[in-house]
C-alpha cells in the first residue's frame, strides 16, 4: 500500500512539474527573449532620445546643439563637394 501510495504522489508531482516546464519553455527561449527584450527598450530610448532633441533643436529650443549641428552640417557638405570634384574613373578621362 505504501509503495502504491508513493508511487502515485511521485507520479503526481511528476505530471505537476512537467506542466509547470511546459509552462515556463525552454530557459534559454526565455533568456533570448528578455535579451532582445531589453535590447529594443535601450534602442528605442535612444532613438526617443535623438528624435526629440533633433525636433528641439530644430525649432531653436536647445541653441548649443544648433551651432554644433550647424557645423556638422558644412563639414558633411565640404565631404559632399569634395566627393563630386574627384573624378569617378580615371580610365574615362583618358578616352
């Protein structure tokens, strides 16, 4: 009687604990997830973060950013300028 007795209990946290993994998956699926998780919350902050200081330093809010945009902004375009002045192919000039 004891021997059946335990081997039901046994048999009964058995299928409790298989529920309880089928419940939680698999650790490493779960680890992935919180991962990516905090991942896209650090990313999106950030963009957030790019977007509104782009959109006040657009509309004058936040002036030291404005002149260091600024700057930036003629230092890309002197990249730009410097680009389109050197030639693409130096085999099509010769012909």
């Amino acid at each position: 009687m004891n021997e059946q007795f335990d081997s039901n209990k046994l048999t009964a946290i058995n299928d409790n604990l298989e529920k309880i993994d089928r419940k939680l998956g698999n650790l490493w699926f779960s680890f992935a997830k919180g991962t990516l998780y905090g991942l896209g919350s650090i990313i999106g902050a950030g963009i957030a973060i790019i977007l509104i200081g782009w959109f006040l330093t657009v509309i004058g809010v936040i002036p030291a950013l404005k002149s260091t945009s600024d700057e930036w902004r003629a230092s890309i375009q002197q990249i730009q300028d410097a680009k389109n002045l050197l030639p693409v192919d130096s085999a099509a000039q010769a012909q």
